[in-house]
C-alpha cells in the first residue's frame, strides 16, 4: 500500500467513526431541547407547538399525566419522509400536510414514555409524561 | 382568536400572530414582556410558528392589553387567522372538507413532483448519449473532452438544482437533527458523483497530474435523480391508493339534512346544523342524513355501505336508522338520536383510523432496522471505498472505489422495509371496513391470522335471531283455517315473541282476520294468553296454562307435543270453548346462509365449535342441521369464558364469536374475538373485529382477509429484507472477485425505485376479491 492508501484508509475508517458516532451517540445536553407544556387548570388541554423539519424541534416534550394533550405540528418541509407521524401508543398514524400546522389531541395518559416516529422510524421524539 | 376554556378558573387563552421576531431570542423575549402583564396567568411564545399563546384572567387584561404588551416590546401583532371549523357539530362534514383541501394539496405536490420528474427525465435523456458518444473513440479523436465535459455540467446542473434540489436540503436538515434518511443516501450518492465530475470539469490537469483519470459521471448522477423520482412518483400513486376505503367512506355522509319544522314545513339545512331531537324527512332515493330512529313510514333502507350487507333492510316506526345509508322504497321521518362525532359512521370511520395507526407486532423487527439502516448503509458504502481504493490497480482505484460507493448508498431502500407492513394494514381494513368488517388493530389482524378454532355462540349468528311457527296440527275433525284464524286474532294484542311468530305464520297462509269480534283480552304472564273470539273462548299457551284453566289434554296431543320437543320445538297448545284443538311447533330458523358460511370455515381448516346457549337440544338440532359436529354438552351462558380457556389448554387459538355486550368476557378471554353487532355496540372494547353483518358469514371473510393481509405482509417484509441484503453486498463489489460484477449506480437506481413501488403494489393487491 503506498501512502495515499494509507490515507484514504484510515481517513475512511475515521469517517466510518463518526459517522456512527454522530448518528447513534447518546447527546449530551438533550434537556435543553425540552419542550414543556404551560400549566393548565385540571381536566383542561395542554399544548406543545413542535416544528417538523428534518426532525421534531423538540424532539422531547414534557407532559403533565392525568391531562389530555394537544401537541400542534408544523412541517416546515415537504420531503416525503416526514410527511407521516406516528403516535404508536396512541394508534396514530397520521399524516402532516406540508407547510401547515396539524393538531392532534391526545387523551390524558399515565406517567411515562411514549415515543414519535416518522412513518417509517428514522425521524424520532418522544412524549415524557410525569 | 379568543376560546373561552371550559375549565373552571375563570381564564381565556389566546393565541396571537406574533410579527417581526428574527431569532430565538426574540421569542424569549415577547415571552417575558407578556408574562410580566398584570392579567396573565401563563404564555409561551413558539419562534417557528411565530405564535403566542396566552392564558390570562379576561377581567384583569383584554386582548388589546396583550397588544400593546407585544408592541411595547418592539414586535407587532398580526391579523388574526381564520377561526378552525368548531369541533361540535357535524364532525363528518369538517372531515370531509379537510380531505378535500387535502386532497387538493396533495394534488399540487403531486404535479410538482411530476414536472420536477420531466425536466430531470428530459435533460438525462440529453445527457446520457452525450456521455456515451464521449466514450467512443470517434469521439475522442473529434471532440474536445474539455468542451463536452463543460456542456455536460451545464445540462446536469437544473438536474441537480431543480429537481434534485429537495433531497439536498431535506438530507442538510435531517444532518442537523443527527438523523438520516432515504434522502440523506440519495444526496451523499449523487452529490459525490456531481462533486467528483465537477472536479475533473474544472481542474482535470490537478487530477491527471496525480495519475487519477478526470472521468465524468454527469450521466450517473442525472440517471440517479431521475429514476429516483420516477420512483417516488410511482410511490406516490400507489400510496393513495391505499387509503382510498377510509376516504369513501368520509366521503359517505350526506352534505344536508330536510328536517321538519313544528308548523309541520321541511327545510333544509347543512348537517353540521342538525340538532339531536330534530325531525328529519327522508324521500325515497336519498341518503338518510343522520343516525335517528323511524317516527312514521315504512320503507326498505340500503345499508350496504356500512354493513356490507347486500339486501335492504325494512324499517319502520321505532327502528334505529343510520348516517350515509341509502333510503330506496317509501318516505320516512326520524327523530334525531345522534350528531357528528357519535354517529355510527363516524364512529367507524375512527375505528379503522385507529386501526390503520397501530403497529403490527411482525413489524417490530423492520422497525428497529429501519431505525440504523441509514447510518450503517453510509458506513458500509465508506467501508467499499475504502476496500476498493485499497484493492484496485493504481489508475482505476478512484473511479472503482467511488462506483461501489455510490451504488451501494443508492441500492439501499429503507423505504420498501418501511412500507411493507403498514401499506398492507391500510388496504386490509380498509378493504375490511367496506364489507362490514371493522378490525380494531393490525395486532387482532395479525391474531386473527394464527386461529384455528372458531367457537360459535349460536343465538343470533346461526339462526335468524327470531322464532318461527315451523309445525302446526289442527287435532282430526278441526278446521285448520279457522283455528288458526281465532289463535292470529288472539295473539295480534300479546307482544311476546312467540305470539309474533304465530301472527307471522297465519298471515303468510293469508288466514282471514277476525280482530273486530275480540273482546276480554288477558295475558298470562309466561304463560299464554286468552281472549273471546266471535262469542268462542280462546286460550293460547302452554300446557301449563291449559291445565289450570281446567283443559284435559288427551293422548293424542301428549303424543304430538312429546314429537315436535325432541325435535327442539317450543309448544303451543290452543284450546277453544274448553277443548283443545290443535299444537303449535315454533323454533328460531336457522339462516339460509349459515350451513354454507360453516363449510367454508370447514374448508379453511378451522374447526367449528358451537355453545349450547340455554337449550341443549335446540342447540344439537341446529348444529345438525348446519354441520358442526363438536358442540359443548353443558355450558351455561355465563360459563363461555370458561370454555373458551377449555379450548385454549387443547392447544388452540380460538376465535369467539359473540354478542359484543353480553359475551365481553368470553371475547376478552379469546385469541381473537370477534363481536357480532349491528351498529350501536360498534365500540364493544372486548373484541378485536367486530361484524357489523350478523351473521356467521362475516367470520368467515374476517378470517380469510387476515390471512390473505398477513401473507402480503410477509411477503413484503421477505422481499424487502432480502432486497437489502443481496442488493447492498452486489452494489459493495462482493461478487466482483468471482463474477466480476460491479453495479452500475444507474442499475441500483433503477433497483431501488421499482422495490419500494413493488411492495406497495403488493399490498394494493387486497383490494381486489379473494
């Protein structure tokens, strides 16, 4: 092997690296993208705005339990692989027209975690009820 | 825009258009100024809907307060939006009129992706002569390759910028989101190849000089994005297709409404109007508006739509009527029972949504591959580059190594794993729904699928549900006509099932009716009834009844009634001025459809077990008679649970069929169970599939589409699976040291769009009949 192959080698394999490290890496400071629910009065609605463009900012939402939800998603996009959204716990599939606002009322659930997904798992949030 | 709560603290919550606002920290700080406004209990302002929303007390602070509060600190209000259409009311029209804009979008993304699809189809097919005339020695010889290369960019350029533009952007901002996508893979792929010819466009000396040849890939790149779109095209007509059951039936409910006023005027007014309580007039031919029971007329209604039910139904006064079905013969008019949301078409409509949102427990597996693939695609098509720079002779190491590189990123298809079990769950139920079949998720689906055992509940599936006079014996000498005739006019004033049946039997024998000559009515509860006919005293009942009134029953009609209870026959003996004159047989008939509905279930593999119900010999009889062999000697009713778990220790997996509200705990207790009802207990929580046609029939096709749903579902998930794991290796150069293939990028291209398309292509095949 001469020396550019040494290079393309090992710079390959760095890139292999990171590639898996920036994809899989747990990361770190994630609760700075919590998204938390205003208090609301018992029985009433509480709502989260999360913005649908190449992911959900943000990608993890607090919620009181005991109350029922309305989370508003806005696609800022119109790439197909965010054009659908499930709620798996919730038996939801639904889709998020492009460039508008899509509410989706959730019912008052138990403490827990319940992830989101794009229609096909790449695009992922999750639903942190307390 | 101002709702008030319904909560009970006396605040509004608002949510104003917020202008003018640059950067995040801007959002903050409009948050901040109207949090510190006396008045407001809470608000939050979101930067990227560049909205606020503000709960406050509306006697401390008005919205013009919250105004001014915004434009104190620098930012401005905007006109508020139009108001959403209301929740209340006729939830079904909203519904259909959000598909329509819907549709109406998804039409408008559609013909954009169309025309991005010909400008990339046009100028590849501009490109990819040019490239291959390139190769050619004549050309060589002729062309300056400096002035082809420039000519080539400028032709792949719009390719790229245009029509590729969307996967560049969408991959740039997944990258920022530390996810990946089909996307991600399309843009690394063709932009590698774009960047490399690029290169050898501008600066080839630079590339020649360190002994790598300056070759172009234009023609792969724009080959790439036009059959990848192509793809997607191809994807996108397939896929709505798929919900094309759920969108018929939105689309079911009737638009308007006559309703009755007091002074007695039809007017007519738009669904979302229509009040539970109104009066509503139905002419023959039109939809009937809304659920609603019969007040007057008489008229057969075709519930085919919801029910899948292919034979109208009669109704009359004090029957249930239902949204969406089609009224044919005669005139009705119905009070009003249910609105919007509750209506049984909604109701449905909800049911097979939820259904199509759940996920199938086969799917489990491609969800979590899909969850890396992409990732690991990108680091195994690093990998083949490395590999193949490594391994390749000096002056071709470049151009092999960015070869498999690119094919290998563009063979993948997260998309066919992705689509192979939810496209076939939509078409599944919505196919079910179309006949009657609502199935609660894709896991009862993916149930129903294993079961080999059916337990049948015989009231109501197997028979139709209603006793029928099936023998009747004047005693020698009497004159049938004539008794039958004073026993009709007796039973026309009792309201007990059993009289109904007797009514029934005299009138289809056209028997004359003697209703004027009654008199001294008098039901004997459980009993039987008696009444004075034309000056002759009448009794109707059983035996019982008989003898207390003093009635000697001879042999001869012991004999007879001794006959017609072996054959599981219920008894009525009819006496006239104190003698008895003839015996009445009367037993719940058994549909014509049931034998033929169980030998399918027979031919299907199933074993078919039937639960007594209250009466044993009845129960064998009608096993008999419709060909089941097993059925349980000694349940009781409440014990069904019971013996659906005997079942189930004998190794099965049963499918109970029952009454949605009474059997819940046997349905519960089943594999799979399946409620048998008619409309109102749609909801029934027990069951995974609920049969809006009662009869056995339906479990049948229920089954069948189970099975045929989940054989597409493997299907699709092999095919996807093992699609990836031949297509990625070929792509990386595996078979090169024996076959010496190497992919071509524009064949993976080719690959990959018509995979994803062949799945969802599979999954519309359950549509179509058996």
């Amino acid at each position: 092997m001469d020396l550019t192959q040494w290079l393309v080698t090992i710079g390959g394999l760095a890139l292999a690296g990171a590639v898996l490290w920036y994809f899989f890496a747990p990361v770190a400071g994630e609760g700075a993208s919590v998204g938390r629910a205003a208090p609301v009065a018992a029985g009433a609605p509480q709502s989260v705005d999360v913005v649908v463009e190449g992911g959900y900012s943000p990608a993890t939402i607090a919620l009181a339990a005991g109350q029922p939800t309305r989370l508003n998603f806005t696609r800022q996009e119109d790439s197909d692989c965010s054009a659908e959204l499930l709620i798996p716990d919730f038996h939801i599939r639904r889709e998020l027209p492009a460039f508008q606002t899509t509410t989706i009322e959730l019912p008052a659930a138990p403490a827990g975690t319940y992830p989101f997904t794009c229609g096909m798992g790449m695009l992922k949030g999750r639903l942190v009820v307390t | 825009m101002t709702s008030p709560e319904p909560a009970p603290t006396p605040t509004t919550t608002a949510t104003l258009p917020i202008e003018g606002m640059t950067c995040a920290s801007c959002a903050n700080f409009v948050q901040r100024a109207l949090t510190k406004t006396p008045g407001v209990r809470t608000a939050s302002v979101n930067y990227a809907t560049e909205k606020a929303t503000v709960e406050f007390d509306p006697a401390a602070v008005s919205p013009a307060g919250l105004r001014a509060a915004v434009e104190g600190a620098g930012y401005g209000v905007g006109p508020e939006p139009a108001a959403p259409p209301a929740q209340s009311g006729g939830a079904a029209q909203p519904a259909a009129e959000a598909a329509d804009t819907t549709d109406a979008r998804k039409a408008a993304a559609y013909a954009a992706l169309r025309r991005r699809f010909w400008v990339a189809a046009a100028l590849t097919a501009v490109v990819m002569p040019l490239s291959m005339l390139a190769m050619t020695d004549w050309a060589m010889a002729r062309v300056p390759m400096a002035a082809l290369n420039w000519l080539l960019l400028v032709l792949t350029l719009p390719v790229l910028l245009y029509s590729g533009r969307s996967f560049f952007v969408a991959a740039w901002k997944t990258f920022r989101h530390r996810t990946a996508t089909m996307d991600t893979l399309v843009a690394v792929g063709t932009g590698a190849a774009f960047l490399y010819s690029l290169l050898a466009t501008v600066a080839p000396g630079w590339l020649t000089r360190r002994g790598v040849p300056a070759d172009v890939y234009y023609d792969t790149t724009a080959t790439i994005i036009t059959l990848i779109l192509l793809g997607k095209l191809l994807e996108a007509r397939a896929k709505a297709r798929t919900g094309e059951a759920i969108k018929k039936l939105v689309g079911l409910g009737a638009k308007t409404a006559r309703v009755v006023r007091p002074d007695g005027s039809e007017v007519e007014v738009a669904i979302g109007q229509l009040q539970i309580g109104d009066e509503v007039a139905v002419r023959p031919g039109e939809k009937i508006a809304t659920d609603g029971v019969v007040l007057t007329g008489a008229s057969a209604v075709n519930e085919a739509m919801l029910t899948g039910e292919s034979l109208p139904v009669e109704k009359s006064a004090g029957d249930e009527v239902f949204g969406a079905t089609l009224n044919t013969t005669g005139a009705l008019r119905f009070r009003v029972t249910k609105v919007g949301a509750d209506t049984l078409l909604a109701s449905i409509v909800r049911l097979v949504e939820d259904a199509q949102g759940s996920r199938a427990p086969i799917q489990r597996l491609a969800d979590r591959v899909s969850g890396i693939f992409v990732p690991v695609v990108v680091v195994i098509a690093v990998l083949a580059f490395v590999a193949w720079f490594d391994l390749s002779p000096a002056g071709q190491r470049l151009p092999m190594a960015l070869q498999a590189f690119v094919a290998v990123l563009i063979i993948a298809c997260p998309c066919a794993l992705g689509l192979a079990t939810p496209t076939a769950i939509m078409v599944g139920t919505g196919r079910a729904a179309a006949r009657g079949i609502l199935i609660r998720s894709a896991e009862s689906l993916e149930r129903a699928y294993a079961v080999n055992t059916v337990l049948l509940d015989k009231t109501g599936t197997l028979t139709k549900g209603e006793p029928a006079v099936t023998d009747f014996s004047p005693l020698p000498g009497q004159d049938g006509a004539h008794l039958l005739a004073l026993a009709a006019a007796v039973e026309r004033h009792s309201e007990h099932p059993l009289a109904q049946a007797v009514v029934r039997y005299a009138e289809a024998t056209a028997t004359p009716r003697l209703d004027a000559a009654v008199a001294d009515f008098q039901a004997h509860t459980g009993r039987g009834a008696g009444a004075t006919v034309a000056g002759q005293a009448v009794l109707i009942g059983s035996e019982r009844l008989l003898t207390e009134a003093g009635v000697t029953i001879p042999p001869a009609v012991r004999a007879a009634t001794d006959r017609l209870r072996a054959d599981a026959r219920t008894v009525l003996l009819l006496a006239v001025d104190g003698q008895p004159v003839g015996v009445f047989g009367v037993a719940d008939v058994v549909r014509d459809s049931s034998a033929e509905a169980v030998a399918r279930l027979h031919q299907m593999g199933l074993d078919v077990v039937m639960l007594p119900g209250d009466n044993a010999t009845t129960a064998a009889a009608i096993a008999r008679q419709v060909g089941i062999t097993r059925t349980f000697a000694d349940a009781l009713p409440a014990d069904k649970a019971g013996k659906v778990a005997e079942l189930q220790a004998e190794g099965r997996i049963v499918a109970m069929v029952g009454d949605g509200l009474n059997d819940a705990p046997a349905l519960a207790r089943a594999d799979v169970g399946l409620a048998v009802g008619t409309g109102t207990d749609v909801a029934a929580e027990a069951a995974g599939i609920t049969l809006l046609r009662g009869e056995v029939g339906g479990v049948a096709e229920a089954i069948d589409l189970s099975r045929r749903t989940m054989r597409v579902i493997r299907q699709n998930l092999f095919f996807a699976f093992i699609y990836n794991a031949l297509g990625i290796p070929i792509a990386a150069g595996v078979l090169y040291p024996v076959t010496g293939w190497l992919l071509s990028p524009m064949i993976a291209a080719a690959a990959m769009a018509l995979s994803s398309v062949s799945v969802l292509t599979n999954s519309l095949r359950l549509r179509g009949n058996a």
